[in-house]
C-alpha cells in the first residue's frame, strides 16, 4: 500500500499489527480509522472489519494506534486539499455512510431501492476534483446505504461538446465534439488527475479490471482499505473509481445473486392498485444527462434490477455507441450477453407488429421491466405528461377512459413517427383504462408516466428486450 511522503517512522496507516484475542491466540490485524474513541480494525485472516475500544487492548498497542489515528488525520487533510473536496475520512470506504459523500460532493439522489441507493450530479464548467473538470459523478451504495463504489466521469465521447439539454430535450442541440478534440481533452484529464494524485499517494500501480468486454487496464492507488483507479480508453472516456480495496485487489470481480432471491425479490416488487393499476417498483432509476445515451442507461437499469452491476459508459463503450449517443440496441445486446449469462441470467427479445398489453402483462406481473424502442416525439411527450398529471385528479373513472380514449383516437390516425428514436422501460399496465406504464432514463421525475396504449403502440418502433433472472 502506497503512503504519503510525508509518514513519519513508527505506527503507519497500512500496517499490520499482530494482537492477542484475550484468549492467548494471536490476530493480525490493520488500523483504518477511529470514531467517537472507537477504533477500526479489519482482521486479516477474513478481510473483516471491526470495532474496538481503546480499554480493551494493551497500552503498547493503543498507543500504537493513536498514532496511527494522528497520522491519518494528516492523510485525510492533504487528500481532501488533492482532490478539493472533503472526499475522505479516518473510514474506509464500505463502512461509510453514502449520503454524507453525497453532501461531500454535492450530489442529488438519483435513486432508491430496497438493494441499492445512487446520487449523481452533471458538474458545471467550474466544478473540479483532482484537479479536472467531470462530467459525471456517480455514487452507489448498498440497501443499507453503506458506500459501494464512487464513479468519475471525465472527458467522454458522450458528454464532451454536447449542445443537448436533458429528459425530453436531449434530442435537440447535437454536439460540437470531434475526435481530435476530444483526445485532446481527455489527455489532459488524464495527466492532471494522476499528477494530482501521486503526489499524495505516489506513483500508481497499473493492473488489468473489470470482466467480460468491460475489461481495461487501469492505474490504481490504494490508501486506507480504498483503492482509486483511474481508466482512460482511447476515444471513449476517462474515469476514476473509487472502490474497496478488496474489490480492485479482486480485479473487479462480482459475486452473482441467486437467481431464486432475484425472482423472488422481483414478483415481490409488483404493486397492485385498486383501480387497477399493475406496475413494478424497486427497479434502480439512471439519469443519462444532456446526451444520447437512452440504450446504455436504461441497460443499466435492467441489468440493476437484476441484480448485475452495470455502468452506462462502460456501456456505451460495448455498445459502440457514438459521439454525443447513437447505439445499436442489438449490438448491445448481443456484446452484454455473456455478461449476463455468466451471473445466471438470460436476455430475450421479442420484436411486436403492434403493441398491445398482453405482450407486456406475462412479464410486469413477474416483475420484470421490459425495455422498449420507440419514437419521443412530441404529442407522444404531451400525452404522457398530461396523462399522468390528470390521473393524480381522477374521480370518474369511467369519465376518464372515455377522455383518454378520444385522445388516444385522434394521435393514432396521425403518420407513424419516424424521429426522436427512443428506448425506455414499460413497467406496468391497466387493463381497464387500457394503459402502459413507462419510465425513462432521465431522472427521478420520469420514474412512472403513463400512457394509452393506442398512442404508445402509435409511437413504437416494435422493439422489445428483456433481461430475465
């Protein structure tokens, strides 16, 4: 483990120490933090981590580390002053609470599940970490809303240059990127963020990670139980992550959830309304922001809820997808295959001549989101907002089916679409109201609109693709 240049001799972050148990046996064990008098210890043998009060051990080893809690508290300082922002604490990184890294970072939670919770934020020109300009930060954490792992989006074909705004405006604006400018941007990320870091943690180790076709090369530094990897892939992206150092140490390796807690887990998500309302609920929420990236962040969002964990660049990046957005639903789904299978799952897809909620039904009551391609045009947008605006005021239902019939009438004799193509997630159905469901990957307040499925069918483009537990 690389120290600061500054540790003094004596007790250092990073160590380990060999205590007795109290019953003669002896553990090794490692210091990684101190809070309210209590310290941090991880076990060596099982990678463990635990608490002890300072009474319970030797002095000899308690004032071993109170030195070691000294000189972290040094640590932390000059690595918040390298990354400008008060990023670390005296904790490693899965024991901490994720929602003060959020505040840390200023992040908007983007999503809340019974498995896993995200906060993401889209930086401005003046926001800075490590020394460069992000794109993209993305924080995920377990159920328990202990942090999982940090991603930094730097440079990236996706976002760099792009004109576009975000949600439904994302199909204006274009992108005034090229691929000089881009390999231009992205070196210089590169450069400032490792010259920022190695100053406080030395020079990095490099090391293959990730599995499957999202396998890459990576810098990595390692401090305090975390580890941060820095990732540049040549006209793509630059990245950092932070994650448990057991996890890089693992080449980021993941272990699969049963396939039976999945189903389980999915069918138990479904909700049923009096008014008939069927949908699926817990499934994560991505925010593809001011660019192209529908395909790469609703993929995210099926291989989640499935228990995979997934990253809408790394996406982007199999799936070809082009500068500004612009991806092959097929392609992508026949590079992530693999990917799934290896965790126990399966993809399907069932391409439909018209869309009708039967073809859905069979799998929202499991609980399964169904990815969707589509067109997002506008009357298409108009429906779905004043729909679900209008439901909240409901009190004749009756009345209602009849209002949203006549609508949906009119749209449907209008010319098929043929812009603004689109993929979203159909997540639930009304057979009385003769409804779809669908969310989009734009932000929480596209969780769940609903639309007729007249207009739906209207605007689709017949595509539907599912990944299965």
């Amino acid at each position: 483990m690389a120290l600061l240049p500054f540790s003094p001799a004596g007790a250092a972050v990073g160590d380990w120490r060999q205590l007795g148990d109290g019953s003669g046996a002896k553990i090794d064990v490692r210091f990684e933090g101190k809070a309210d008098g209590i310290y941090l210890l991880r076990r060596r043998a099982d990678g463990r981590l635990f608490e002890v009060k300072p009474d319970f051990l030797l002095p000899a080893d308690q004032k071993y580390f109170d030195e070691a809690a000294g000189l972290l508290e040094q640590e932390i300082t000059k690595l918040n002053g390298t990354a400008g922002h008060k990023l670390f604490s005296g904790a490693p990184f899965e024991a901490r609470a994720a929602n003060g890294i959020a505040s840390a970072l200023s992040l908007r939670e983007e999503s809340s599940t019974n498995d896993s919770k995200s906060w993401r934020l889209y930086a401005g020109d003046s926001y800075r970490l490590f020394d460069a300009r992000p794109y993209s930060v993305a924080l995920y954490a377990d159920g328990e809303g202990h942090a999982t792992s940090l991603s930094i989006v730097y440079a990236n074909k996706g976002d760099f240059g792009s004109k576009a705004g975000t949600g439904q405006d994302h199909f204006e604006g274009g992108t005034e990127a090229t691929a000089n400018t881009l390999e231009a941007a992205m070196k210089r990320d590169e450069a400032a963020i490792e010259k920022s870091i190695s100053e406080a943690l030395g020079a990095p180790v490099i090391q293959r990670f990730g599995e499957g076709k999202t396998r890459r090369q990576i810098k990595r530094w390692d401090w305090n139980g975390q580890s941060l990897l820095l990732s540049s892939e040549e006209g793509e992206y630059v990245s950092l992550q932070m994650v448990p150092l057991d996890f890089a140490a693992a080449g980021g390796k993941t272990i699969a959830t049963k396939g039976e807690i999945v189903r389980r887990h999915r069918k138990e998500s479904v909700v049923r309304e009096s008014n008939g309302d069927v949908y699926a609920t817990q499934i994560p929420m991505v925010d593809q922001g001011p660019k192209g990236y529908c395909v790469p962040a609703t993929f995210e969002r099926a291989m989640r809820t499935m228990g995979i964990d997934a990253d809408m660049y790394l996406l982007a990046m199999i799936g070809g997808t082009g500068v500004g957005g612009g991806t092959s639903v097929e392609k992508l789904l026949e590079n992530v295959r693999r990917a799934v299978y290896s965790k126990g799952r399966r993809t399907k897809d069932e391409p439909v001549k018209e869309l009708r909620i039967r073809d859905v039904k069979r799998y929202i009551d499991e609980g399964v989101p169904v990815m969707w391609t589509m067109h997002a045009v506008d009357e298409y947008a108009k429906a779905a907002n004043d729909n679900t605006s209008n439901r909240k005021l409901v009190s004749d239902w009756s009345a209602y089916i009849t209002q949203i019939s006549t609508k949906a009438a009119e749209i449907a004799k209008l010319p098929k679409p043929d812009k603004n193509g689109h993929i979203c997630m159909i997540i639930g159905y009304n057979e009385k109201t003769d409804e779809l469901a669908v969310s989009d990957s734009w932000g929480p307040s596209f969780e769940r609109r609903w639309v007729p499925t007249k207009i739906a069918n209207w605007a689709s483009s017949g595509g539907l693709f599912m990944i299965l537990p």
